[in-house]
C-alpha cells in the first residue's frame, strides 16, 4: 500500500514538473514584434533613403575641414548601449548633399526622429561593402548662416533596441479651436517630447489635438495620445501648451 502511495506521489510529481517547465518555456518565448497602430502617426515611405558613407581612418579638425572640403559630413556611428550612450564607434563620412537634402525636406527635429538604413562602402555607391545597418541620427550640427551640415551623430537601431528619442510635435485642430477662434492665442511651450522608444516603432512625429482648447486650458505631456509601448521620459505634469489671452500688440491695435 505504502509502495502505490509513493508511486502515485512520484507520478503526480514528475507532472507538476513537465508543466511547471513547459510554463518556464512559454514565459521565455520571444515576445511578438511591435508594429504601428492604426490612428497613429507612421513614417512616410517617400523619405525611405539609404545614407551612404565610406570610412574615416582619422578624427580632428583639420581632418574635418578637409572633409567638408571636398562636400563630406564628418560623422560617427555607435552601437546602441543604454538607450543613449554607445560603444563601438566608427568614423565615417557621409555626403554633404544627401544629408542636406534630407533635412530640408524633413526638418531638423523630424530628421532625428526618423529611422534610415546606413550603407558604408569603401567608396560611394560603387565600392566593396563594409557594414549596412539601420540607423537614428542622434546630434545635427548646422552651420549657423548656412545651415550646412557639419557634424552627424548615428546610432545603431537593431529590432531589439530601446532609444531615447525627442519625437516633434504637430499642433492640429487650430481652426476649430474654441480658444483661438476668440481671438486668444496659442503659447507653444514644447516642440519636442522625449520617449524611451522600441526601435520599430519610433513615431516620426506626435499629433496634438487642440480642437477642445478653450482659454486658459492647456495640455500636459500625460495627455498626449501615443503607442502604448513608448515610455514617457519626462513628467507627465509638464506643460505642452496653452490658450493664453491676447497678446498685448493684438490689445493695442484695437484702442
């Protein structure tokens, strides 16, 4: 009798142990990928661009001037630590007329909100390839008259990385917006707003919705509509926006 009892124990033991382990193995089964959500904003296809780059053997300022000499953009590449902070640095330069032409066609805080695939060749377009991978510029540095490129940042954007990223702001709704259309106007504290971002679904812009907007009203960073895997890295307290009475021109040009 003792001897069925210690083998029934034995069998429901050996059970619990397939199914515990069979949890375990679910609990550590890759998680699906992230995809955009309908009704929020995704990136548009048109600037899908592939940044091209040769390497750079050597950093300093005279290097750098020769570069932008001859229509480079002294650049770096890291890989992705931390969500910020990298390792791994690369020198590379990249073409002048490309970077110019993308930030201009997107803005600068749109440009470091956005996503591109880096092809490092030994020359451009026609040399042996070293490295393609995908990429988030990081740091833009502008000359102050010309608005020129002179230094870009990239950091590695692999499927598995969490990035912080400052995601402009779209103001919407502005003709309907029962504040403004009293004549009050719009006090634009934030432009940008920084998430902790899965590299997939890094949003190139945030829509702000100001058709409720009455006067004195404002909105927070805690009411801007987002995917729910961004983390919000600053107070959700923070001011965005308000409706704000009028300005004091716009009061003396009706006396």
């Amino acid at each position: 009798m003792a001897l069925l009892i210690h083998r029934a124990l034995s069998n429901k033991t050996l059970h619990l142990r397939f199914f515990s382990q069979a949890a375990l193995a679910l609990d550590h089964s890759s998680p699906a990928p992230l995809t955009y959500l309908d009704g929020f904003p995704r990136p548009d296809p048109k600037y899908a661009e592939t940044i091209l780059a040769v390497p750079r053997a050597t950093s300093g300022k005279n290097i750098a001037a020769k570069e932008r000499k001859v229509g480079r953009v002294p650049s770096i590449v890291f890989e992705q630590e931390d969500g910020q902070h990298g390792g791994n640095k690369k020198l590379i330069s990249v073409q002048t007329n490309q970077i110019r032409k993308l930030v201009k066609h997107l803005g600068e805080s749109f440009f470091l909100s956005r996503l591109f695939d880096l092809e490092v060749r030994s020359e451009f377009g026609t040399g042996d390839l070293i490295e393609k991978v995908r990429v988030l510029p990081r740091k833009l540095h502008l000359h102050a008259g010309t608005e020129s490129p002179l230094n870009v940042t990239f950091i590695r954007a692999p499927s598995n990385a969490l990035l912080k990223v400052d995601i402009p702001l779209v103001f919407r709704g502005e003709d309907v917006c029962p504040g403004l259309r009293k004549g009050l106007y719009l006090n634009t504290i934030k432009r940008t707003v920084k998430f902790l971002c899965p590299a997939d679904i890094i949003p190139p812009y945030i829509d702000v919705d100001l058709s409720e907007l009455d006067g004195g009203q404002k909105l927070v960073m805690g009411d801007l509509k987002v995917h729910p895997a961004l983390k919000l890295i600053q107070s959700t307290d923070e001011p965005v926006c308000k409706i704000m009475g009028a300005r004091v021109s716009d009061q003396q040009k009706k006396k």
